[in-house]
C-alpha cells in the first residue's frame, strides 16, 4: 500500500506533516502516515484532468468499457487485503464489506456493459425536410457528450460502494470524464488500497494518465479548492446536510456555474396502515426494528420514522419493537465523531417535551469504543408537527414512532415532511384504496416509495432512484445508484447540417455503432 497523494497517476512525495487511519473500535493508530495535499497538488490535479479529458472524452467506447472492467478486476484481486484494511478504519464487519465489494465491482461491470452497448447517449436524429412548407428543415443530429472532470467526496458509510471506485467515480468515467477524488478521512488505507487498483487498471488499458487523482486532507482546505477549481466541471458528494449545503455554496462562489450533486439528510418514513398492523403487528415490528439497526443505523435510508394511527394493533407493534430494540446489540460506529453525534442528536430529541423513551438497548460492548446504542421513541403527532427538531435526521440506530389520532392527521403528518430518499406504505392487499390522497402526497416527497419492504438496501440497477427532493438530494431529476447515475455528468449537444463523415459516429447515418436511436421519434437501431 502507498501512502502518498496520486496527482495523475503517478505518487508524489509529501511536503506537509503525517496523520494515521484510527481503528474506531481501539482508538488506535493503523499502519501508515498520510499527508494532506497542498494546493499545487490539487491544481495540479485538475490541469492534468483537463488535458486527459481532451483526449478521454473520444475514445473508443470499448477501451473506455474495458478500462471499467479492469478497475473492478484490481479491487477483486485485493481481497482479503482490502477487506481486513476497510473492516480496521470503518468497524463494518467482514460480511458487510465482502457484500459492498461485489457491490463495487458489479456497478463497474454495469457501467462498462452500458457503455460497450451505447444506446445511452440518447442519440436522436431529425433528419432534413428541403420540400417542407412553408419552411424546409435542417438536419438536426443530438446526442450526450461527457461535462469534464469531476471531483468525488468520499462518503464515511461506504468505504468501497461510495468511496474511490464506488457509483460517482464509476459512473463519470463511463459518462467520458476524468475523475479527482478527495479521500474520506475514516477510509485512508482503504483509498490508497483502490486507488492503487485504478493506476494498475490505467497502465493495462492505456488510458490517459490524468484521468485519476487522489487527494488527502485533514480538513476542508482542499476539498474547497476542488468546487472553486475553474477546470472543475460536476461535483458528487453523499453525507450530512450541513456537509453538502457547504458545497453548494461554495460553488456559487464560482464564476461559472456548475452541478453539484449532493445526496444529504433522510428519516425515510415508513407509513404503518391499520390493517396491516392489525395482520402482522409482531412481523412488523421485527422487520422495522432490524432495519433500524442495521449497520448501526448508518445507512442513508434508515429508517428514521415510524407514522401510524393509534390503535390496540399499534400498540402491540409498539411493545413488539420495545422488545426487538432491546435485544439490539451494540455496533462500531464509522468514527468517533459520528458515534458522539449521534448520542447528542438521539439524546436531544429525547429530551423534547412530549417525547417519550420507548426502548433502549442495554447491550453495550464496554470492551470496544465507539458503540452504538439503539434507541426508540414515541412521539403525538400533535407534538411533532409543531417542533421542526423532531423532523431532522439523527444518523444512527434510531427512530421516532408518530402516533396519529385518525386518517386525517395521518395524512397531515405526511404532508408536513420534507424531501426524502425513499418513503415506505405497510399495508394490506386493497387497504390503499383508502387513502388516495396519502400516498400521492408521499410520492411527491420521495425518490423510492417502497410497499411492504424495508428502505435499507439499495438494488443497483437501471430502474433504481437513489435521491429525492431537498433536502435528500438538491436535484430529485437525477439517482446517485444505478445505470442511469451516468446522466448526471453529461451534456445534450445538437450538430445541424454537418456532412456525415464529420459527424459523431453515434450520430451517422449508416449507425457504425450499431445502438438504437431516435429517429423521427422512432427508437429504431439502424
């Protein structure tokens, strides 16, 4: 493993001083020192980005696919290297990470057989119309071309699946962009680990050198520069609301506008109907308490509310889950920071009036240190309407039950939530006939609304919706999972009467990439 900055594709020696990786669960210091960047490297970076995207962004889309799939095959041959490594910096266990790599390596595999196929440049063609009256029509030609290079944040929760290979830094090299990413500091060995699998990847495939970089920081410093950096094109970014609200910010500082994608807060509420509590209450229960729980609650679509109208049901499912919470046993949690936010959050929506402790897991691990402690809570819906607090994301293994009087503040408990990543009905077969106006207003509040299943677990495929509207994400037309990720560093542009042999070849008549196309508003592949 090397532990130096890699400023297009090659190591530079550090200038500054060292910090380690911490192992969560000791405290302790992990093998390794890591340097911030400086300023030059991260302009460097971006220069070097530039100059690779005049060439990346026409190359051959096999190289381009083959290049994906060499990444996923480096990360693969890591193994138990990279698994033990990412399982000491982030406290996730073996199995979680085992699932997250497939995770990794399965979405680049996805994005190279996209790219190898090449409908996805939406390639669409109106052709010429000389004896049009009372005006002939030129000949239009429109496709997707890549934005430029793209500065990637590592997300603290998915070391590998959101880090330096995950779904931003895949789906932008297979859009035709160069990518620098700024390491997360709970995942600096694991990030020199990938990184080192992406160079190995760029030297088979013969892919321009500046289309990676790698950047450390102990702070902010750099990962500011990167959003104000003028060659910096599109911005992706997962984690907390005051984190990606930061970014935004920054870059309309800019003189040049660009996108940021930001994927921020969530409570991914789950809508309990009477009928399916009256069924299945105690299933219920266990199915909402594990998802609570998993991962130590550090998932982006935990789920964070509870909404149901009170009930003898209702309070089976609530003595049930008391239970199931208690039976919770501790978990590491990502840093000590997270684990120390997350008791101050939890505690102080605790303490709000009207709010009350419905369980609290004792099964502590006193032996490691940043442990999660599940909790539960009940909350009048009459109370959580009229205190904002209670409607913030508190990232860890809890949830707050919302206790309805009736239908109708049901739906008024609804109505008044924010943007949200997924939202989730628990109902029997024909009870949401019911309730028409509830679950078209929760549609308009989420990306993924999901019936009789949990939020937590995110299919990577071309149908996923993996953001939602603010503040979830700050743009709810585009998803941070699946195929489809791929559009948000892309541009539409249209060539108007150019001969063919100067045309794209997407967009020449005798189609040499063999995709489908629009032509005269029919999908048709010749």
């Amino acid at each position: 493993m090397a532990y130096r900055n890699i400023i297009c594709s090659a190591f530079r020696d550090p200038s500054g001083p060292g910090f380690p990786a911490i192992n969560p669960a000791t405290g302790k210091a992990l093998a390794g020192e890591f340097h911030s960047a400086s300023l030059q490297d991260a302009d460097d970076a971006m220069k070097g980005a530039e100059q690779a995207f005049q060439e990346y962004k026409n190359i051959d889309k096999d190289i381009k696919a083959a290049f994906l799939r060499a990444i996923a095959d480096e990360i693969s041959w890591l193994g138990d290297t990279l698994i033990c490594r990412a399982a000491e910096e982030s406290g996730l266990p073996v199995g979680r990470l085992q699932g997250e790599m497939g995770r990794t390596t399965g979405q680049l595999r996805m994005f190279a057989n996209l790219v190898e196929e090449g409908s996805w440049v939406n390639a669409i063609i109106d052709v010429a119309l000389p004896d049009r009256k009372p005006l002939p029509r030129a000949d239009i030609r429109r496709m997707l071309v890549p934005l430029g290079p793209v500065v990637v944040f590592g997300a603290s929760n998915f070391p590998l699946a959101f880090s330096v290979a995950g779904g931003d830094t895949a789906s932008a090299f297979a859009a035709g962009c160069p990518v620098v990413v700024k390491v997360h500091p709970a995942h600096l060995g694991t990030s020199a680990l990938v990184g080192g699998a992406i160079l190995k990847a760029i030297e088979k495939t013969g892919v321009p050198t500046g289309l990676f970089s790698l950047l450390y920081d102990e702070g902010h410093d750099i990962g500011a520069y990167l959003v104000k950096h003028p060659k910096t094109k599109a911005v992706a970014f997962t984690g907390s609301f005051k984190g990606g609200n930061a970014l935004i910010q920054l870059a309309q500082q800019r003189v040049h506008p660009i996108p940021v994608f930001v994927e921020m807060g969530s409570i991914n509420p789950i809508v309990l109907l009477p009928e399916a509590l009256n069924n299945r209450a105690q299933v219920l229960a266990s199915q909402c308490a594990a998802s609570i729980a998993l991962g130590a609650g550090q998932f982006c679509t935990n789920p964070g509310l509870l909404l149901a109208i009170k009930s003898p049901a209702l309070d089976t499912f609530k003595e049930a889950l008391a239970a199931a919470i208690k039976e919770t046993p501790s978990a590491t949690m990502l840093t000590p920071g997270i684990c120390e936010n997350y008791g101050a959050l939890s505690k102080a929506v605790l303490s709000a009036n009207g709010v009350t402790l419905i369980a609290e897991s004792p099964l502590v691990n006193t032996e490691l240190k940043s442990q999660s402690v599940a909790r539960m809570a009940s909350v009048s819906a009459t109370v959580f309407l009229s205190n904002k607090q209670l409607h913030e994301e508190v990232f860890g293994p809890y949830s707050l039950l919302v206790v309805a009087e009736d239908h109708a503040e049901l739906t008024a408990l609804v109505a008044a939530l924010e943007g949200q990543l997924t939202a989730t009905v628990m109902a029997e077969k024909g009870e949401l006939q019911a309730y028409p106006e509830l679950i078209s207003t929760l549609t308009d509040k989420t990306g993924r609304i999901i019936l009789n299943g949990v939020p937590t677990g995110v299919e990577v495929s071309a149908a996923m919706q993996h953001g939602g509207p603010y503040p979830a994400t700050n743009d709810s037309r585009f998803t941070s999972v699946g195929s489809t990720a791929v559009y948000r560093f892309v541009r539409p542009v249209a060539w108007q009467d150019w001969d063919d042999d100067l045309l794209p070849d997407a967009l020449k008549a005798n189609n040499p990439l063999g995709i489908f196309r629009l032509i005269d508003l029919n999908w048709i592949k010749q």
